[in-house]
C-alpha cells in the first residue's frame, strides 16, 4: 500500500524529509461547507463541534471512556474488536468507580447498552461512520491520509442520547512515526495506575498529565512498579529482546494495545519467539539486544536511550544507551505489512 511504500522509504533515508440501538433527538448531519482542507474536526452525538479541542473533553468528561483507533485507506479500521472490548472493559470500570466513590447507582439503561459489546460496536461503527463522512467532505487531500480517530463515551443520564451516554468522536490526520530510535524517560507509575485491573478513562488522561510535564524531548515515559519492573508507556506498550526472544509485559495492570494485538498476530505467524512476563526487570538492561515500544500511532519504534526519573539504585545507571536488535527493524515492517490484514472496513 502507499502508506508502506512511504514509509520504507521515509526508513531507508533516515528520517523524515449494525443495526442502531438507539437514536438522537436531532438525526446525524454532514455539514453543508464547501470541501477544505482540514486537519481534524470533532463531533459530538453526531453534530460538529466547533472551538472545543479533543483535550478538552477528555479532561471535563466525568466519567468517560476513550479509545483511539488507526483508520487506513480512508475507512479501514485497524483492531476494530480490541477498540470496543476496551470500551466496554473500561466503562464496566467508571460506572462501579462511580458508584463506590459517589454512592450513586449508575442508570441501569446505560449499563446494560454498555456492557454488551455488540450496542456498543453498533455505537461505535454508527458515529464513527457519520465523523468519517463529515470528515472526508472537508479534507482536500486525496487518497484520504491515514487518520487516528478517538471515541469518548461519556455516562451522562441527562443526555440527549438514549439511553444515557455521550458519544464523541474526534477525527485528525495520523501524525507522523518517529524517527528511531526514540529516546524514552523511566519513572514509577503514579498511584492512580496501582490497581488490580486498567482501563482507558478519561480520569488516567488527566492524572499522566503531571507525569508527561517531565517527559520533555522524549517520546514517552515508560512507567515500573515499585519493584522495578518496566510495566508500559503512558501512550505505549513496552518491550525487551532478550536472547532472540521478545519479552511483552502482560498483566490486568497493563492495557492492551491495539498494535500490540497485531505484534502478536505477527509473531505467531512467522514463528518469532514471544513471551509473556509480568514486567521486565530495569536491572536487566545489561542483557537486552534491544527495546522497542507499540502504539496507535508508532506501530514500532526501537528505543535508543533510556533516561531515569527515579532512584533505581546504585546498578542502574542514571542515563544508559539500548543496542538496535536486527529483529525490532523486522518486527516494524512485519508490523505494517499486516495491519491491513487486522483492519475492517467501515462503509459511509
């Protein structure tokens, strides 16, 4: 596809040169302005937004929920399922937060929609269509580029939308990968994140934001437990390469991702050793052939360096360089090769 061929090339250079289940009081609409280029618009339960920023609304929504999804050849959705179980996972979370914190009882409407992942994959596909749409009608460029489109669902009974919810969706060109290796910054994960089970909320938006202050220059932070062992990325999941073999931190404390998902899938496929570990000790950075990161909008980048925010103790140093394994360059053009295969299609 083009946007591989873009990218092998950008590589070899070095860098860059269903059925509704509900329905809204005021139907969908595509605005009536003329095409223009657009770098992103924002709706909510199916009306554009205007002067509202999508940080905006993950910082004021009370008790949402996000996902952010790759849509490719201007309709294809990369890891459509992962989106809605995380959805469905993370809501199921707010709500009993909510009402342990707030003694109130979540409206037994919006939990029984949001708790089954086929309404919500309908909600998701519905509005997703209708952004796209919009979308497509104000972006100049053509073939459509890539995009990285955001869900927030927000449980709100005084919502127009039956039966309870507000359903946001935010569309903007993908923004470009990194050029690798990436520098990366350690820190211990804020205590928000020590829970037996995560979710996406909007709640954890807010909280890393004191965390990313001190990110810098870097491309993210990768979070440890209190023991030391490298967990995941505030946007990204992390990863070492030990003795050929890919260790993937992986436990209910850790959130799936959706390039994740696909790294998997390829290291099934073609037979890649991959394994399953509760964390990568830090302490062990000595022994690593490379590290690398996934996310939404990296799909793979090796890690360069890794800078430290915290006391490790006396073993790790306070700065140290991480090898290039052969196989993390493999791994990203496996990775890019296959998403098409992980991606459905959206019709609008």
């Amino acid at each position: 596809p083009q946007w591989h061929r873009q990218w092998q090339q950008e590589h070899k250079c070095g860098g860059r040169k269903g059925s509704r289940f509900f329905a809204l009081r005021s139907s969908f609409s595509v605005s009536a302005a003329p095409p223009q280029q657009a770098m992103e618009i924002l709706m909510k339960n199916g009306r554009l937004l205007q002067g509202i920023t999508k940080a905006a609304v993950l910082a004021t929504c009370k008790h949402g929920v996000y996902t952010s999804s790759r849509v490719i050849e201007g309709s294809r959705v990369v890891e459509l399922d992962l989106h809605v179980h995380r959805i469905v996972q993370s809501m199921s979370l707010v709500m009993a937060k909510a009402e342990k914190a707030e003694a109130v009882a979540p409206n037994p409407k919006a939990c029984a929609k949001l708790q089954s992942e086929d309404d919500v994959r309908a909600v998701f596909v519905d509005h997703l269509r209708h952004a796209l749409r919009e979308y497509a009608t104000r972006q100049t460029a053509r073939p459509l580029p890539e995009m990285r489109v955001t869900h927030v669902l927000d449980w709100n009974e005084q919502s127009p939308v039956d039966p309870g919810f507000d359903v946001y969706v935010h569309v903007e060109v993908m923004p470009p990968r990194p050029k690798v290796p990436v520098a990366v910054k350690v820190a211990r994960r804020p205590e928000s994140r020590h829970v037996d089970v995560v979710g996406k909320d909007t709640q954890w938006y807010v909280d890393r934001k004191a965390l990313e202050k001190q990110m810098g220059t870097a491309n993210d932070i990768v979070m440890t437990d209190e023991e030391g062992l490298l967990l995941e990325g505030t946007q990204s999941n992390f990863y070492a390469v030990v003795a050929d073999e890919v260790l993937m931190p992986f436990q209910p404390c850790i959130l799936e991702g959706s390039a994740q998902k696909t790294l998997m899938d390829v290291c099934e496929t073609e037979k890649i050793p991959l394994k399953k570990v509760p964390g990568v000790p830090l302490s062990s950075f000595r022994s690593w052939q490379g590290a690398f990161l996934t996310s939404t909008s990296r799909m793979v980048v090796g890690i360069g360096s890794m800078t430290l925010l915290n006391d490790f103790g006396s073993d790790v140093p306070k700065e140290f360089e991480v090898p290039q394994s052969p196989l993390i360059a493999r791994l990203t053009d496996l990775v890019l090769q296959h998403t098409r295969d992980r991606s459905t299609p959206i019709d609008y």
